[in-house]
C-alpha cells in the first residue's frame, strides 16, 4: 500500500513552523498532501481565502512530485478517504496544544479507525510560531520577515497596508 499523508491546517496564513513539520515529513511518506480547510469558520473568520493560501505555501514550497497542496471542505476524515490517504500528519508546538489535538485524534479515529495520526514535535526555533501571533505583529506594523516565507511577508504587508 502506498504510504500517502494528508496535512491539514487552516494555514492563516503558513508560517516557518509550518514549512519546518512539511520538510521533516515528506522523507516518510510517498506523497504529501497539504490540505487548507475551507469550510467556514465564523468563530475565527481566515484573513486569506482558501485560493490564497494555497497559493502561498505552494509558492513558499520547492516543487516536488512528491508534494501536493489543495483545500478541502467537509471532514477530513471524508478528504482523506477520498485521497486514498492512510496518515494524518500534525504538529505540536506546546503541552497547550495537546488537549485540542488529542481530543481532534479521539474523533478522527472514532470516524475512521484505520487513519493513523502523527504528531511532529516542533523544532524548538519555532515552539513560539502561531498564525494567530503573526497576524497581530503585521496588524500592527511589525516585521514578520523571521517568522514566515518571503511571500506570505509580502501578503501580509499588502494585506495591512504597509
Ligand atoms: O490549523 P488548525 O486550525 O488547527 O486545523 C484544524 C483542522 C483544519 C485540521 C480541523 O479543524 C479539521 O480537520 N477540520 C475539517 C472538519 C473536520 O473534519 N472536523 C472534525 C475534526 S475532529
């Protein structure tokens, strides 16, 4: 069976955390599929569109056969499925990611219990990295230029307005 992962995000946008958890796995898998969630979140509005961020970590990636990048609506579960996908990969930043992601594990296995979940501990130079912080640095006018791909910094700054 070939060994395809799914890596599901909202990537809002995706930061060098991201990029980092993508570069480690891809040795482990045939493909790598990183999926954007585009169903609707109306707690936590995106401040890009699915297209654009997409967009952006296709650009931020070196192309690769082995790399794919898309959103998906709908379950992830269903996604995955529909991608003949038999991993999910995820990363882990803080013991205060854990409750939500475990409780995300429970749930995923609960709907499919064949899908395996694998956890990335993050490199520790990016243990501080969330797309939630970089928003709010480049809201208010400061650098992202460490913390995010050279095109997202540019969106960003568009975005904002600087
Ligand atoms: O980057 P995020 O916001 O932590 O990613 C969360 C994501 C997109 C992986 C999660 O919300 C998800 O899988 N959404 C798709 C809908 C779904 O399957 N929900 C049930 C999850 S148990």
């Amino acid at each position: 069976m070939k060994k395809i992962a799914v890596y599901p995000g909202s990537f809002d946008p995706v930061t060098n955390g991201h990029i980092d958890i993508i570069k480690r796995s891809i040795s482990l898998f045939e493909k790598l599929i990183i999926a954007v969630n585009a169903n609707p979140n109306p707690a936590k509005p995106y401040l890009f569109s699915a297209e654009e961020r997409v967009e952006m970590i296709r650009k931020a990636l070196p192309s690769s056969p082995k790399i794919e990048v898309e959103s998906f609506k709908g379950l992830l579960v269903h996604y995955a499925r529909k991608k003949g996908a038999n991993f999910i990969i995820r990363g882990l930043r803080a013991l205060s990611d854990f409750e939500y992601e475990f409780q995300m594990y429970l749930m995923n296995k609960k709907l499919n219990p064949d899908l395996e979940m694998i956890y990335f501990m993050t490199s520790q130079q990016y243990s501080h990295l969330s797309s939630s912080v970089i928003k709010e640095i480049a809201k208010l006018g400061g650098s992202t230029i460490n913390f995010v791909p050279p095109v997202v910094e540019k969106k960003l700054l568009e975005k904002f307005g600087y």
